[in-house]
C-alpha cells in the first residue's frame, strides 16, 4: 500500500508568479484535501477534490485552485503569489465513505520571496 | 473565537514527567476528536483518536467532554522522544464533505 506522495518537497518563487503543486493520493482513497500551514500555526482547509471535483472550500481566495485526476491524484495551483503564501502545503488522502481516516504527505514547503 | 484552542506552549519537561494538553473547541456538531503529532518540518501523523469514554494507549491517554466541549491528552513517563507539537483536531461534516480543523498546537519539549 503505497501512501501520499507530493512533489516538489522546497520550492522558492517570486511574488506574483505562478505555483503548482502535485499529490498522489493513497491506494483505495478517492478524496483529496489540501491544507496550508503557516510558521507557528496548524494546517488550515483550503479545499477538498471528489470525483474530480470541489465539494469543499476553506476560507481562501480564488486565486487558489484545484485539480483532481481520475487515478485521484491531483493539483493545488496558485496564482499571483503573494509573500504570505510561503507555507507548507499538506495533501491528505481519505475515502469518502469514512469521513475520516486521512493520511497526509510530507507537504511542499514553498517560499515566496 | 477561535474554532480549536489549545494551551499555549511550549512545555518543558523532564524525562519521566507525566504532562497535559488542553484543548477547547467551538462547533458543537463536530462528530471525530484526535490528536496528532508533528515533528519539526514533517507532516502530522495521528497519534490517537479520543472518544467520550475515554481511550489508553499505552503512555498516552485522550478524554472527550461533549458538554463543555473539552479535548485533553495526557502523556506519562515522557521521554525524550515524544518532543514534538501536539496538535489537537476536530473533525466536522459539511454539506457531505468532512473538514478538518486543527488547533495551533502546543510544543513539548522533554529533557534528559
């Protein structure tokens, strides 16, 4: 059983460019969800992906999208970069049906400068 | 108010100490408690779930109070390798999806 994986794990950006994200979801799991977790703080909802679509949003701006894939990996890609963008970005995997049981990858620590 | 408070930290602790974390949360039909576990840089990692009755594992043990909406954990016999952020999470259903939300966490640092 293979867990999640995400790439890059350190990426460095300019504000106002662009950024993606990638995640390979657990084996058997068909929901994403991605969070973003800032010095100091815990992980924040941004979205989830089901069946390659949203059916969830945090409280954050447009500019923060998604995208989930029929083998249920997906993307989180953000636009117009902006400072307090630079986190650690965590993806978890979870079925569905049990409304619980995430596993989280490593994260993508990006830093925008 | 923030939806999940936790005891500001971090804690410092001795080898052997036995120590508690707090945690209050705001939304009442919240359906799943845990505890995860962070290391610096790394991911959270679940440590337990916590339920009404109250659960063990091992040194660990997680209490759920649903009236006043309180989560603790208390560690026994600390060593040096529980060092870590201990996140208190709460698990809560919207429109047919499940939300996580998790407390700022609270830092146990352990000492020889």
């Amino acid at each position: 059983e293979t867990g999640v994986t995400q790439s890059p794990t350190h990426l460095i950006k300019t504000r106002g460019q662009q950024v993606t994200l990638r995640c390979s979801s657990q084996s058997g799991h068909n929901t994403v969800s991605w969070y973003q977790q800032a010095l100091g703080q815990g992980p924040q909802f941004i979205f989830q992906y089901y069946r390659e679509e949203e059916n969830g949003r945090g409280n954050f701006p447009p500019r923060f999208s998604g995208l989930q894939f029929p083998n249920y990996s997906s993307e989180l890609n953000v636009n117009a970069l902006e400072l307090d963008d630079s986190a650690l970005y965590l993806c978890a995997s979870s079925l569905i049906e049990e409304g619980d049981g995430y596993t989280f990858g490593s994260g993508t620590r990006l830093t925008v400068v | 108010r923030k939806e999940v408070e936790q005891d500001p930290g971090p804690f410092n602790v001795p080898e052997g100490a036995t120590v508690a974390f707090n945690c209050t949360y705001s939304n009442s039909a919240s359906q799943s408690f845990f505890w995860y576990r962070q290391d610096c840089r790394k991911e959270p990692k679940l440590l337990m779930s916590v339920y009404s009755s109250g659960n063990e594992d091992g040194r660990f043990t997680a209490q759920l109070n649903r009236a006043s909406q309180y989560i603790s954990l208390l560690i026994r016999d600390s060593k040096l390798s529980d060092s870590a952020t201990y996140l208190c999470v709460v698990m809560s259903m919207n429109s047919g999806y499940s939300t996580l939300t998790f407390g700022k966490g609270t830092m146990l640092l352990v000492s020889p």
